[in-house]
C-alpha cells in the first residue's frame, strides 16, 4: 500500500490515539505511553515514497509509535525492543546517556544502537580541534595535522645505487608529508595560517649528512579581507598562493590521487620552498568569478642546499639572479563556488558540493635561466600558462556517490632546452658511471621541461553501502600525463591508477597506488630516447584533521 504523508499522519493519529475500550495504561504514569501499539515505515530508495510495508528497493526507517508529553525520567527500554522516534529532548538525551537502547531489526534480532565500524568517531564536539572565539563560530583558531606514510615497491632505474651499491629494485617505508597547522580567524577581517612539517623522510634522508634536520615551516602568511564579503582579500607572507594551476595551490590531504601532479608545482625546490615563495597578493570571488594575482620574490637558486646544475652552452638552467615573478589563477564557477578559507584549492569534495570550473593561470619571471659561459651568459625568461576544466559532483545523493574529473594543458617555457628529472622520496642515492639512464637514480623521470604538457585525472566514489555500515568508501581513480618536452625525442608519457579507501572520507583513508613511468637513455648522435619503462606500487595511510 502506498502512502503519501498526509496519509501516513491520518494513520498515525488513528492508531497511536488513546481509544477507551482499548487503552493500555502504563501502570507507571511518568513513563507515559511508551507501550503502545507501534507502526513500520519504509523509504522507497529510488522514489522517496513511504510505505507501510516491505518491498523490493525499500528500506525500514523504524518502528515508530506515540510517546508520553512529559520528559522520560528512568524509562527501560521497551520490552519489545522497539525505540520511538520524538523531537523530545529529554528521551534523546536519555538515549544518549545510557547508550544501551536497541532496535528492532528484520529478523527481529536486538542490536546496539551506537554506530560500529572503521569510521566511527565519539567526539564529544563535531570539531575538537576547533576552538571558537565567538558563539556563532565564525572567529576561532583550529589546529590540524596530516600525516602520510608509504610503504613502497620500486622498480629502480637502470645503474640506481643504494649506499654505494647497485640496487635494482627497492622495498622502504616513509613518510611523505608530515605537518602541523595552526590557523585561526582572530575577526572578521583578519586569518592567519601556519604549517609546520618535513617531507619525504625515509632510510636516506638527511641535510648536511644530518637526518635530524628536516622539518621546517612550509607556510606562515596573514590575510587582512578588504571587503565585507571575500571579493577581496590581501595577503603575504610564506605561501603556496600560486598561479598556474589549482595543482600549483593543492591541498595535498584532499587529492583524489595519491600524490600531486608535482609537475605543475613547476618552480619546486629550485626557486621555492617546496612550491612556497615570499609573496604578496591579492585574491577573491567576485560573483562566478574566483581570481588571485600574485607578486613573489623567489628565493636564490644557490640555497637550495644542492650542488646547481652545471652551466650549458645550449640548454638552459635555473640562473642565480633575483628578479620578481609574477602570477595569476583564474575561475569561472558554472555551479557552485568554492570555499575562501585560504589559498589551498581541494582536490575532490566527496560528492558534498557540485563544481563545475573553467580555469586558466599563469606565471612570468624575466632573467630566471640562463645559458652559455661564465663569461658570457644569456638570460631567458621563464613564461608558463595553463586551461583547465575541473569537475567534482555527486552522481546518486541516495548511495552518495560521485564523479571527480580534470583535464589541463600547459604550455612551459623555462628557456632553450630546459629538463630536470625529478622523483617523490627517491629510494636511490646515486648512479653508477656506467650503465645508467637519462633519468638518474630510482624512481627519477624527465618531470619538468620546456615544451607542453597534457594532464588528467578521473575518479569515481562508489556507494556508501558497499562495504557495509560505517564503514566508509572505495574510489578507484587514473590519471595520465603526457608531456612533449623540447629535449626528448619521444613523447613522455606517466600513467597512475590506484584505488582509494576512504575510511573517515579524507581524515583517514587508505590508498594504493601502481605508476608506470618510462626510462630514456642517451645515444651517441646525442639523442633522448625512450628505451623501457619502470613500475612503482604504494600503499598510503593518511590521517588528516
């Protein structure tokens, strides 16, 4: 039998209405009528429609009957097992103080009414990390930590050596990123941002043949907002605000993949600090439209604590010269707008916001690589820009599943013949003089190049019901980058695909990753050739709050 609401309320009334030739006092007034006769209700998963009656794609809401108008003192749960369903607060709060009230289920079995599984959490606040300056919330100071750990197979590249011997695969545990945050929004007006951390710590890491030192703040900047709404907000300090890309502003914690397009961070370590300059800038949402401008002032190649690249007559390198860089970051939000919060951009919101973006950046920074002699250099400026299409929405609100997509092309100019290999964590410590690769050591690749670059990635978060109750959920992704690099002969293609468990959504999820990357070598006519490829498997626990 189908029932609209009015319907299912006439019912209630007719049934849960105290009858005189009928009644069933409670011999205890003040536990009010808590016996009597009760109703099931059933939720049509596809049509929202509620039935009285079981069926196909229906799901049981409850046992729900009339409860007494004054507060439950020290009521024992219903000898039935059925639990009523009020707005009363005090039967909630009874509920929630003694923690022993059961539900009746199917097989009319009772079971424990607190919530089991991987994901539960008995927070006595919905944010214990959060400390509010206000009542309404809206100025606080919050404290956060990420934490992510590898334990890691890699192939390694041809002539990789490991404390001096040759080592061609590795097996080690790391940790990718570790940071604490503190932030807070003192007043309406004024934000401030603080990381602190290390990165890629593992059995080789060490500065100065020190492996104590390694943490170091990667963010400190303050935000002052020049309006009343976020169409304007002036900030400096240490910060990864950046132009580009919303990969070159990532919040590593929410990234569907399981490491960034680190490419797209296309200054890191080199004139950075881990993608973050000293920078002043200016940014806000203005109706659909997000933007950032920023002015930065990179820091020299000559601190980067390694030896700088050897001086080329035709392929340029990074020059040790201080001149400004200036930046950009555009979007056009076709749905909804994204959080203002600070300059990090989320890589995937879990089906909780539809996103539909346009995007477009840029960087420039003039006499930033040079080629020839010391006695006669040429400078080159460095010119990148980036379109992009973004995508992260819900599919089914019901099984909360969702669609996360971007595809962005890069156009990268760093100069004449500009390649640095790069590789996350590298498990190698050198190469052997003879019988090695373009690549160099580990898990290094040809990651950053003048030339253009094609990137995507998509996923899909599957139903919350799929591995049972409280127990999160799986999103399998694949992503790709295709780049055409001016010194390589051959295109350069690095493909991911891995699978994300999303226990307590971002804050604890478990991901396993396989990256196929391909190995060049040099021939004798001076050619970079694509020769064999190399295969890496990660498996990642990631805690972020």
């Amino acid at each position: 039998m189908k029932l609209n609401l009015p319907l299912v309320s006439f019912l209630l009334f007719i049934i849960l209405s105290p009858h005189p030739a009928h009644s069933r006092e409670p011999a205890n007034p003040a536990v009010g009528s808590l016996q009597e006769a009760a109703i099931d209700l059933y939720v049509d998963t596809q049509t929202k429609q509620i039935y009285s009656e079981p069926g196909t794609g229906r799901v049981r809401m409850g046992s729900f009957q009339k409860i007494a108008d004054v507060p439950v003192q020290q009521a024992p749960p219903a000898a039935s097992g059925v639990t009523s369903a009020t707005d009363s607060g005090a039967a909630l709060k009874q509920s929630r103080e003694s923690k022993q009230t059961t539900v009746s289920t199917p097989g009319n079995q009772k079971t424990d009414e607190s919530p089991k599984g991987f994901a539960y959490a008995n927070w006595k606040e919905r944010d214990p990390f959060k400390f509010n300056l206000n009542e309404d919330g809206s100025q606080y100071i919050k404290f956060g930590l990420l934490n992510q750990t590898w334990l890691r197979y890699e192939q390694n590249n041809p002539g990789s050596l490991v404390l001096d011997k040759p080592v061609d695969d590795t097996t080690d545990i790391g940790l990718r990123r570790t940071r604490f945050v503190l932030q807070g929004q003192l007043t309406d007006r004024v934000y401030f941002y603080t990381q602190y951390g290390m990165n890629n710590f593992n059995f080789l890491s060490q500065m100065n043949g020190n492996r104590h030192i390694s943490a170091y703040f990667h963010d400190a900047f303050g935000e002052l907002r020049l309006t009343e709404g976020h169409q304007a907000i002036l900030g400096g300090g240490l910060t990864i605000a950046n132009g580009l890309s919303r990969f070159s502003n990532p919040s590593a914690a929410t990234s569907m993949t399981m490491d960034l397009p680190i490419f797209a961070q296309a200054t890191v370590d080199q004139t950075d600090l881990f993608s973050r300059k000293l920078s002043l800038y200016l940014r806000g949402q203005v109706g659909k439209l997000n933007y950032r401008v920023i002015a930065s002032d990179p820091f020299s190649i000559s601190t980067t604590g390694q030896p700088p690249a050897p001086l080329s007559p035709d392929n340029a390198t990074f020059a040790n010269n201080n001149t400004k860089q200036y930046q950009g970051f555009f979007v056009w939000n076709f749905w909804d707008t994204e959080p203002m919060t600070n300059t990090f951009m989320q890589g995937t919101y879990l089906g909780k916001k539809s996103v539909l973006n346009l995007e477009a950046g840029f960087i420039t920074q003039k006499n930033a690589t040079s080629t020839g002699t010391p006695d006669n250099l040429r400078f080159h400026d460095i010119n990148f820009w980036s379109v992009a299409a973004y995508l992260d929405a819900p599919v089914d609100r019901i099984k909360e599943t969702a669609i996360s997509a971007y595809l962005g092309y890069f156009n990268l100019d760093y100069g004449p013949g500009y390649i640095r290999n790069n590789g996350a964590m590298n498990p190698a410590s050198g190469t052997s003089p003879t019988g090695g690769s373009f690549n160099g050591p580990g898990n290094a690749f040809p990651m950053f190049g003048t030339g253009d670059v094609w990137y995507g990635q998509i996923g899909y978060l599957m139903d919350k019901d799929l591995l049972g109750s409280n127990n999160g959920q799986l999103m399998p992704y694949v992503s790709l980058m295709s780049a055409n690099y001016e010194r390589l002969d051959n295109q350069m293609n690095v493909f991911n695909v891995g699978i994300n468990w999303l226990i307590k959504g971002h804050n604890s999820k478990i991901t396993f990753d396989y990256q196929n990357r391909p190995v060049f070598n040099t021939t004798s006519s001076g050619e970079i050739l694509r020769t064999s490829s190399k295969g890496q498997f990660v498996l990642q626990y990631q805690i972020a709050f």
